[in-house]
C-alpha cells in the first residue's frame, strides 16, 4: 500500500499546509517534522510563488517572505529529501504551474520521485490542461491531487474520477461530499483555513479528513523561527479532536 | 491532447478548477452571439453612433517629408470615444454581458484607459461597474481614477505585489472567483484563459480591417509594414490581424525596454522573456531562473505587463511578427516629435511604436507605406511627460 493510501487507513486523516521558507527554509524542514511528530497525517509543502492568484492572503503574504529571502524549488527538493529520512507520512507540494514548467515537468516530477514527494496540487491546472502533467506524473509516481469547489458542481464527476491519492473540498458541504464520493472511491477532505473545534468535528463528519489550509502559516507569521512548539501544539489539539 | 484556444503551443486555460464553469458558458455565450444578427447589429450601431467608428486612416506629411523615407499613415485609434481603441474590445464584452444576463462588470486597468472604456460602456447600458488598477497606477493616472468615478464606477486601488497591471489582473481573477453569477470580468486585452484571447482580437480586429480598406483607397495597394505598441498586445493584434495573410506585409511589435532592455527595469517581454504559463496562459513572460514573475517597468502604464498575449508569441515563434524593444527616453522624444510635427498627442503606449518607425522610414523607399497604429491619445500622460522631464505643471 503506497504511503497516501495509509495515510487514510482505520483514521480520519489530518492534513496541514506549510508554506515553504517562511521564515527560511531550516525553519520549514523543522515544522514538517514536528507536524508528523505531532500528529498530522500527511503535510502540503506549499512552493512560493510570486503571483498565488488562488491562494490566501497569509499564503500570498509567506510567499513573498520566503521569495525575499531566496526560496528555490532545489532547496525544497533537498529539504523533502532530509524530512524523508525522517517522516514517513506522504508529503505533498503544493505548487502553481509555472515554476513547474520553468523547472522542466520532468526534472520536476523526478526530483519529487527522487526527494519522496508523493504528489502535487497545482491550483491553476485544471481537468481540461491535465495532458500537461498526467504522463510524468505517472512516470514517476506523484499522485494528481485535485480540488473541487461547489462552483463547479456540473463538473463533479469528470474531475473526482480523474483524481489520485485524494480529493480536497475547500468548503464544508456535505452534499458536495456526497456527489464526490458517489463518482470516486478515493479518501475526500474537507479544506478549511483555520477551523474551530466544531468545523473540524463537522468536516470529518462528513468527510475522510481535514486539510488545515492557513493556520500553520498564521502562527509562523506571528511566532517566526520560534514557532515550531505552537504548531506542534495547535497539531496536537486538532488531532485529539479529530479521533 | 485538448488543444482548447491554441495558438500554436500557446493560449489555453490554466485558471483554478473553480472558473471553468464560467469560462465554458462565456465561450458557449460568445460563439453563439458573434453569429446573431441582432447582436451584430446593435454592435455595429455602438461601434458607428456611439465610439465614432471607422477611426481616421491619416497620412502623416509633415512626418514623411521631415523622415525622407517611406510614407506614413496614421490609424487614428485616438479619435475614438474614450480615447483608445479599448472601447472596440469593451463595447463589444460588455453588450455580451449584458446579453448573458450579468448585472455587474469588473475589469482591470493599467494606464486606466481600459478601466474609463469599461466604466464607460457600463454607463451606457446600465450595468455595475468595479475597476481594479494597483495603486502604483492610481498615481500615475489619478486623472483616469476620478474620470471612472464620475462615470459611477468603483475603484479599487491593488496593495499588493508590485502593485501595477499585473497585480491589477491578480485582484480581478480573485474577485471573480467570489462573485460569478452576476458578474462578468472584462479582461482589456489579448490575455488570460481561452476564450479572452480569442474573443478579444476577434472585437479589435475592426482596427486592421480598416486599416485594410482604407490604404487600398488611398493608394491602391497593401501597407509594406504595419507598426503598434504591444503590452498584452490588443491594439497591436488588432492593427495585425487581417493582415496576417498577406505576407508582403511586415508586422512589427514595439515593447517597452523602460531603462534599456539590457537593465533590470523594462518590460520587454518578447526580447527578455521565456514561455512559462502565468494569468491563465502559456506565453511568454519576464520572469526569473525559478519562474518567479519578475517586477517590470515603463513609463507607460498600459505597457507595463510581464507578459504578452499568446497569439502574438505564436506569431514571434512562426517569425510572421517582429518585436523590438523602445526605451522610456524614446517614446518621450517620439511623443513629443509627433506633437510638434503632425499636431497629434499620442499615448505614452503609441509613441513607442512611434518611436520605432522614425528609425525604420528613413532606411526605407520613398514608395514604400508604415502604417502606424496610434492605439491611443495622449492627454492623460501629460502630466507624466513633465515629471519625466523634471517641469512642475501645478497639477
């Protein structure tokens, strides 16, 4: 069984995003550890981009933190490289399309099969451009993990069969849970910036998981370097509510 | 492989899953429109009654003989209502909107010409209007800001980024994704996803099917080289287009190289850029080693865009267009050539093309034709010529 599909076993899976680099990219390779240790299932490693037109404020604001301070999609590479010796939960990046065709899309999905990157995200890629990528992610194992929001409910099926590893809503609706899971057999979770209590217990109500989409970077945003026992904490806390 | 608003590799749809469903019933709604024949009529009657169409092909005399070598004409884009050639593009977009349904249209805007067409037909056939411009901009051209106010739109000052065009287009792609039902995003030039690219040259091809007419009454032959500034690229795309066919024609691109090409502060996309795939295409773009955009500059706000619209890197690959890059310095010393010479002010945009054809007439025949496309007027730079050369007008 691949390291995605564990992930998802006998458990709700809770899943946090991390900004790359923010506040550099030691601090990063600490706070991915620290999230496994703490609890969480599987990271999203967010790859900083100039121009995150379909990202949060906080994710737009850490990009351009982790830019200032030289962030590059080698140094992430050898940094998901050192956590694999570590972690053994999936590792997502989380990345516009650009510095993936910038970089090469088979240098790129190499380098993800070579460092243990077990899929990507890739926000401005949608069912109809996915010829981009399907052949060297498949060449080289990274899964094609899609987001489906209620604005494009005609579009439901064609994209949740399309998916790998898993799915991500990025609200919580249970009856767009429901349509999703009806069109795929793979783990859906609910993606959430930085949910109560009761929006988690909700979200895994419904869903196979929770994706905790901007939180993480908040608390890096306050607390900087010093922030790994805060996120480890705020991990912590989540995952006792999820069990 | 889909090959969905293609030009050659370029063009297509990388927009999060979450616009798809508005840009397929835009693309639907277009396709069936373009065909109507009461939509073709009540745009040809806007286009006629209300921008002023066909625009002026002008022979530049004073200008020919003061160069010595090819004849020039002028395509007088500046004449239209509003000022540019935006309002071919916008008055088209917005009657479509209307047509679809919405009640509310948001556009982005750089030099603000786009934003006053927008705010402008929005006016006219009673729809909402919000502009987003980045704030950098908002300086700039604080005159266009007030102007699209008192044509009752919002405007929106962009924080973010560089805070120019291409953040501008950032905040619009954002506020879309939040309200699709009612609203309609009028993209002001050749850019963005399929079908913007397509559909927007398709609006401001008028400008080359004129040009077309015009010269073959004038002088009874085809221009030699058509000459417009490119910053997405619509003016110029639109001065192009019917002539892609005829290749004895030369079609000829101006840039903005801001400082210099060779220094970090231009905008010379198609000189200095690479493909990447950014604004919901692939195309060229400034950007660095790790496909990070990169900040660009020009004096001209209209041209200062990292990128450039797909059909024209389709047509710099297959070598049928040819981009050269003009200096900040340039297109001042040709805005004002052409003030003192013709008594025409052109945009800070057209003066580059401007700028261009002063170096090109003089090492052509005497028999030869340049047609240059002046996209815009050039009032609303006024302000900015002086700061340029350092005058205190009082403004």
């Amino acid at each position: 069984m691949n390291r995605l599909a564990k992930a998802f076993e006998k458990k709700k899976a809770l899943i946090v995003f991390v900004a790359a680099g923010d506040p550099n990219i030691e601090a990063t390779q600490k706070l991915v550890v620290a999230a496994a240790q703490a609890g969480a299932d599987i990271v999203q490693i967010g790859v900083p981009f100039s121009d995150p037109v379909a990202s949060s404020p906080e994710v737009q604001q850490a990009d351009q933190r982790a830019l200032a301070k030289g962030c590059t999609l080698d140094q992430i590479f050898d940094m998901a490289a050192q956590i694999r010796e570590k972690v053994e939960i999936p590792l997502i990046l989380k990345t516009y399309m650009n510095p993936i065709f910038v970089y090469g899309k088979t240098r790129f999905m190499g380098k993800c099969k070579l460092s243990g990157i077990d899929g990507v995200i890739v926000p401005d890629l949608p069912f109809e451009e996915r010829e981009e990528l399907v052949t060297v992610c498949t060449l080289h194992g990274v899964a094609r993990i899609p987001v489906i929001a209620q604005a494009a409910m005609d579009r439901i099926g064609m994209v949740a069969k399309d998916a790998e590893g898993f799915i991500i809503m990025p609200m919580l609706d249970a009856a767009l849970t429901k349509l999703v899971k009806a069109f795929s057999p793979l783990p859906c979770v609910v993606g959430l910036d930085a949910p109560t209590a009761e929006q988690a217990r909700e979200a895994v109500a419904i869903a196979d998981g929770l994706s905790i989409e901007s939180a993480i970077v908040r608390l890096v945003a306050l607390y900087g370097a010093n922030s790994v026992g805060h996120v480890k904490e705020y991990i912590e806390k989540m995952r006792k509510i999820l069990i | 492989m889909s090959k969905t608003g293609r030009f050659g590799e370029y063009g297509g749809q990388f927009v999060p899953e979450a616009l798809m469903g508005n840009l397929h019933q835009l693309e639907a709604a277009y396709l069936h429109y373009r065909d109507d024949a009461d939509f073709k009529r009540e745009l040809l009657d806007l286009m006629k009654n209300f921008a002023g169409r066909p625009s002026l092909l002008y022979y530049a005399k004073a200008m020919t003989e003061a160069l010595g070598g090819a004849k020039i004409y002028l395509k007088r884009e500046d004449l239209n209502h509003t000022g540019s050639h935006k309002i071919n593009n916008v008055l088209g977009q917005v009657l479509l909107a209307k047509k679809m349904g919405k009640t509310r249209v948001i556009a982005e805007t750089g030099a603000g010409q786009h934003g006053v067409a927008t705010a402008t037909a929005a006016a006219l056939m009673g729809l909402e209007c919000d502009v987003f411009m980045g704030k950098e901009d908002t300086r700039r051209q604080a005159l266009n800001v007030f102007r699209m106010k008192l044509l009752g739109a919002g405007v929106h000052p962009v924080t973010s980024g560089t805070m120019t065009l291409k953040d501008a287009v950032n905040e619009t792609l954002r506020e879309w994704v939040t309200r699709m039902d009612d609203t309609h995003y009028v993209i002001g030039s050749v850019v963005g996803p399929h079908p913007f690219p397509m559909m927007v040259r398709n609006f401001q091809k008028v400008i080359s099917e004129e040009i077309k007419s015009q010269i073959l009454e004038a002088e009874g032959r085809l221009p030699d080289v058509v000459i417009a500034c490119v910053g997405g690229g619509s003016n110029a795309i639109g001065a192009f287009y019917d002539f892609i066919d005829d290749a004895s024609v030369r079609l000829i691109g101006a840039e903005a190289a801001g400082h210099g090409a060779d220094t970090p502060k231009n905008a010379a996309t198609m000189t200095n850029g690479v493909p990447g795939v950014f604004h919901g295409m692939k195309s060229y773009f400034c950007q660095d080693a790790n496909g990070q955009i990169t900040p660009t500059h020009s004096i001209s706000a209209g041209l200062d865009y990292p990128g450039v619209g797909p059909e024209h890197a389709h047509l710099k690959d297959i070598d049928r267009a040819q981009y050269v890059a003009v200096s900040d310095a340039e297109a001042v010393e040709a805005f004002e050539y052409l003030c003192h010479t013709e008594g025409i002010i052109p945009a800070l945009e057209s003066s580059h093309a401007v700028a261009y054809a002063r170096k090109l007439a003089p090492t052509m025949d005497k028999n030869q034709i340049i047609v240059i496309n002046i996209s815009g007027r050039g009032d609303k730079d006024v302000a900015s010529i002086a700061r340029f050369k350092g005058v205190d007008i009082n403004e």
